[in-house]
C-alpha cells in the first residue's frame, strides 16, 4: 500500500492505495484528532437526515449499491471530548465499499492505530479515474513538504 | 436359422406385402440376434420366403382366401429376390443399380436398411475416417436419420398392432428393434473390421453417419395441425420438424387421429435415402494429477494485464504445454483446486490440477507418464505426479474437495515485539479457533464483499529469533492465511497478532499438504 496525503486546512487525511486500486481512508498523523491529546467522545457515520454511511450495502463483483462519493463528501463526524467537531472526507472520488464500526465502539483504536486497525473507510475508485486520483494526492514527501511550511508559516497548531 | 416363430408369419406376410424390406421385417419381429441382420439383404429375403413358404395354410388364422391372396406377393418377392440373387453373383452391387433390377425401397426405411448395409458403402464411410488422419483404438457410430422415419414407423407398427399382439401379450411399440440399431448391427463388424478398431459404446471417437429424403419430408407436416404445441419455431433450427418433436407428437397423437390424416402403411417411396457427408469427432478428454511448485515468482495461470505480460510463465502453461504436443489438442481446459499465490509455494501432495480437451488420438498409457518426465525435465519450478485418465464427472469432485478439505501450512512470522518461546506456547494450544474473515483488501477489487468464517484447527511455532518464528497451521478450506496473520486492517478477527499481543506480518508462506486422496496416486 502506497501513502498518499490530502490536506484541507491542516486536516489532514491519509489515503493508503493498493496496487488493485483499492483505497483506505485514514487520518494522518497531523490530524488534529490524533495531534490533539484528548479522548474521542463520539463518531457518528449518519452524515445527514436522509445518509448514514452505515446503511452502505454493496453487493456482487461489482460493488452494485455501494454511495458513490466525490472528494468533499462527509464520511462520518468525529466528536472529541472537547466538544469540537471534526468532518472526515472521502477525499477520492469513488463507490464506498465500507465504514469501520470498529471504531464507533472502541474510539481508542483510532487513536492508538490510526493507520490499520482505526481506518475509516474503504473506497474503490472507477478503473479509469484511478490515475486521477492517484495524482490528486500528495506523495508523502510532497506532504511533509507541505506539513514543514506550515509549522514555520504558523506556529500555532490548526 | 432366423428364430421367428409361427405367430410371427402373418407379420412377416403383411410387412413384406406392404413394401418392408427383409431387415424391417425382422425389426418389426423383434428379432435381436446381431448376426441376423448381417447376411446380405437377399439373403435374409430367401429366408423370409421360405419360412412363408413353410405355412400350413390350417395353421393360420386366415381363411383360405387370405392363402389366395398371399400369391401373387409371394410371388412378386420370388421375382425380385431371384434378381438380386443374379446381381449379387456379379459384382458386389453398385450404389447406382438399374431400378428394375432393385427390389422397391422400403416403405419404413427408406433404403437406410436395404443399399447402406453392405461393404462398399462402410468402405466409402471409412474412406472419410481414414483421410482425417485420427488416431484411435476404439470408436462408436452415431447414426441421424430424417425424422420422418418415425411417422413411417408408426404407420407400419399399427398396420401390425393386432397381429404384434396376438404374437405376444406383452409386445410394445418399444420392443421393436429401431433402425439405427439394426443399421449398427448390420454394418459395424465391418466398420470396425475395416479400421481396425474395436466398437466401444463409451468411446471417445465418434463416427456420424447421416441420411436425408427430401422426398418424403412432408410425411410430417400433419402432425404440426394434429399436435401443434409439439412443435416450437427455433431460431438455429432449419425445420421445426426436428426428430424429438416428431417422436413426441406421435407419443401423444391418437390411433385414430393418426390413421385419419397418415397412410397405413406408408406410402412407398420413389427414391431411397441420400447418405450425408460423413463426420467424426473426438468428445473431451480429462487428464488429473498433482502439481507441486517451488517458486515464489509462479502465477498459477498466465499474468497478463492490458495485454502486457507481468511475470513470465505460470504453473498452467509449464504443465500445458508437454501435454499439448503429445495429445495433438488445439484448445484447451485448465482448472486447479486451490488457487495458491503467486508468491506461495505449494509442496506436499497440496495441489490437484484438471487439465482436459478434445483430442483427436487415442491414450497410450506411456505418453501420460511420458508427458510426466517431459514436464518434470522442463523446469524445476514445478513437478507433477498422479497424472491419470479421469471422467468428466471427476471436476465435480475436484471442486467438491476444494470446499471441504483441510490444508496444512507453513509461514513464517515477523512480529513486532521481542518474542520468547513461552509466547509460542500459547499458540500451540489454541484448537479449532473460529475466524470471521472479511474479503481481504487485495482481492476486494474483483471478489464481492462478504464476511467469511472459518476455522483453524490447530498452529503449532517454533521459535527462530526474537522477531521470528516459524508457524505451521492446519486450517478449514478458504482460509485466508495472509490475513489471519497481519489482521487486515482488523478486518480477520481474531489475528495472530492480535492473539500475541503485537504487530506480525507473513514473510513466507508455504502450503504443505491437503486431506485429500482423490485422484488416487499413481506409483512412478
């Protein structure tokens, strides 16, 4: 798996892609989530009234059913116990295959392991945009590039 | 010398008298001595009159005006079966005889019975065979004949219905001996004798003799008003009177019915039948055996994306290819019981293969284990053994055992932490742990989404240095041994490194055995 790094105003999320295209949502370690120090209090995938990303069904080879998400859609709202609310985007363009409920029942895995067992979600890109959007992330050096300017830019945290 | 019976006299007068030839008469008497229908047509004809000949006009049921009537046939057959016996002491007949000379073709048969039995036609036939070029030990004659046979067959068998009865109470429709099978008996001790091979009714090698009579094609067309739902319009069919249609319209069509809109018996004919272009044909063969492969850069099958190969070789093609130029195959069919990685080496008796195409020469036990040593000699990649003819029904159990079987394994592990043996204890002890395993990620792209359990019924480890071990695990069939170990993503619960407590990845894995014994070994 190849890390690729989307940030939007410092809230930095991690794409992990596989060779088949397959891509792992997760937050990156600068993610004020993770950076942050206090407790996880509540994640919540029901996005809006009418979509929950846990009624997400997908069926056959095909993924058929699966939500089909541009880059700016919410997959779930994570409350801290501070009482600021972070939203995680899918980043990619894409069918959303799963959400991790793990982490709606045991948050510290988020925490603790945010890049395997505390992932968010899995997303299969389309077969012909895949290169795009493999090319609409930063590599990890591009990232750390980025991170680097903004801790001399802005020495306070996001 | 025909075995026909007092009761059978009537029958052969009345057959004999509405055009059968001699063969249709001894169908229609169910006679089913092979060898009966071999003698030449005038020949079966002599006995047939002189067993008429034998009746005592007292014995039969008929008045003496029946015996009256009988003459002139009688007579009439005299006639003709004396003329054949002049051509046949010429020249064996020609195809193209002058008319006179030949008797009538039959009203049931159409001359398939009476002009298609005798040396020169199986000559013309194997003629065909022999230019193909086929190698074969055994073979077996499929015969087609135009559906309109039948209705004749059904016309005749009603014009006997009463005198079959009286013959015998349990005497059915089915009893007569068909055509085909009177044709097989007549001609295939000199097909096989002519080719040199033996008649097998489960051979692979198919010879097809076909028939047509444009003649009396429409003799079907009133079963089409008569029993219209028999006969369904298909696209890829040139007549809708197809054989089976024509065969199930009579089954269901009354006696009545039938004698009201059909001729009894049948009309005869102008002209005999026309033989078809003969064919062959080689039906599949399946060849099982056991694979083994010690390479961790070996696709089971050809790894080619967008055209592009991505590794070269792979398990198929290295045991494909020997056998191929053995058993001249054009295409082929090739199918493994587990689908092992490419990086996975399979040792032990762990993996079967199926291997099956239409072949075109016949098995000689050596080229299997020829091809055996010729694919053992062309890489050390791979090696087989167990190489065996199997039937077709043998893939159903071949991927039977893929699902219930049990295979051992052997991986060996990085964990993250410093490990001691007293960890690897642990392990030991668990027995039949029961996993949910979702569709791993590096297969989810072209496998649906789905949750899986399986059990690992026992792990065994031995230590090799603070961060490595060797495990060697027996698990259920489909387990996903890469994700039992790192987890997934959490996604196989429980994980090995879950289970001790720590990171663990898989560096190597190999699958050691499977509990299988199917196909049966076969000693080198």
């Amino acid at each position: 798996m190849k890390k690729y790094m989307k940030g939007k105003s410092c809230e930095d999320h991690c794409v992990l892609q596989h060779s088949n295209r397959i891509c792992v949502i997760t937050l990156a370690e600068t993610h004020p989530v993770l950076r942050k120090g206090s407790k996880i209090k509540s994640i919540n995938y029901r996005i809006s009234d009418g979509c929950s990303r846990l009624n997400n069904k997908v069926s056959g080879k095909s993924k058929r059913g699966g939500q089909f998400l541009t880059e700016f859609a919410p997959l779930c709202r994570i409350t801290c116990t501070d009482n600021v609310e972070y939203t995680i985007f899918s980043c990619i363009r894409g069918r959303l295959l799963e959400v991790n409920e793990d982490i709606i029942m045991s948050p510290d895995l988020l925490l603790e392991k945010p890049s395997t067992e505390g992932y968010i979600a899995v997303i299969l890109p389309k077969l012909e945009e895949s290169k795009r959007v493999t090319n609409s992330l930063l590599t990890r050096e591009q990232y750390e590039e980025v991170v680097s300017k903004r801790t001399t830019q802005q020495p306070q945290p996001c | 010398m025909l075995s026909l019976k007092e009761k059978d006299r009537p029958i052969v007068r009345k057959l004999l008298d509405a055009g059968c030839c001699a063969r249709c008469v001894l169908r229609f008497c169910c006679v089913g001595k092979y060898a009966s229908y071999q003698n030449s047509c005038q020949d079966i004809n002599k006995e047939l009159l002189a067993f008429l000949s034998q009746a005592d006009s007292g014995q039969s049921h008929d008045a003496s005006g029946q015996d009256q009537a009988d003459n002139p046939p009688c007579k009439k057959m005299k006639l003709e079966s004396v003329r054949a016996g002049e051509e046949a002491s010429a020249e064996p007949p020609a195809l193209e005889a002058q008319p006179d000379a030949q008797p009538a073709t039959c009203v049931t048969c159409l001359g398939v019975l009476q002009d298609f039995c005798h040396q020169s036609f199986v000559t013309q036939v194997c003629e065909v065979v022999k230019k193909g070029g086929y190698q074969f030990d055994s073979l077996l004659l499929a015969v087609s004949l135009p559906a309109q046979l039948s209705v004749r067959e059904h016309s005749c068998w009603l014009h006997i219905k009463k005198e079959l009865r009286e013959k015998s109470m349990c005497v059915d429709k089915e009893d007569v001996v068909q055509v085909k099978d009177a044709f097989k008996w007549a001609i295939q001790a000199l097909v096989g004798r002519e080719l040199g091979a033996s008649m097998l009714f489960n051979s692979a090698f198919e010879v097809s003799i076909g028939f047509t009579h444009a003649e009396t094609d429409g003799d079907c067309h009133f079963l089409a008003t008569a029993c219209s739902d028999c006969f369904k319009p298909a696209k890829n069919k040139a007549s809708v009177f197809t054989r089976m249609a024509v065969v199930k319209a009579l089954e269901k069509i009354s006696d009545e019915e039938f004698l009201r809109q059909y001729p009894c018996p049948p009309a005869r004919p102008a002209t005999k039948c026309t033989p078809l272009e003969t064919t062959c044909l080689h039906s599949s063969v399946f060849i099982a055996g056991r694979y083994n492969k010690f390479s961790r850069e070996l696709p089971q099958t050809p790894w080619v994306i967008d055209g592009e190969r991505r590794m070269e070789g792979s398990v198929e093609e290295l045991i494909a290819a020997p056998l191929l130029s053995s058993f001249r195959a054009d295409a082929f069919n090739f199918s493994s019981s587990g689908r092992e990685d490419v990086d996975v080496r399979t040792l032990g008796n762990a993996a079967l293969f199926m291997f099956s195409w239409l072949c075109n020469c016949e098995f000689i036990e050596s080229k299997i284990c020829s091809s055996v040593q010729t694919i053992n000699a062309s890489s050390d990649k791979i090696r087989v053994r167990d190489l065996q003819i199997v039937t077709r029904e043998a893939m159903g159990r071949m991927k039977e055992g893929e699902e219930e079987k049990t295979k051992s394994y052997s991986a060996l592990i990085w964990t993250k932490k410093a490990i001691t043996k007293a960890d690897l204890d642990v392990i030991g002890n668990i027995k039949e742990l029961k996993i949910d395993q979702k569709t791993p990620l590096r297969v989810l792209h072209r496998r649906p989404l789905a949750v899986r359990q399986r059990t690992i019924h026992s792990m065994s480890a031995s230590y090799l240095d603070t961060h490595h071990f060797t495990l060697l695990l027996r698990t259920q069939a489909g387990t996903y041994i890469k994700e039992f170990v790192h987890g997934d993503f959490g996604r196989t619960k429980p994980n090995l490194g879950g289970l001790m407590e720590t990171e663990a990845d898989i560096l190597e894995l190999d699958v050691e055995s499977v509990d299988v014994d199917w196909p049966p070994a076969v000693p080198e």
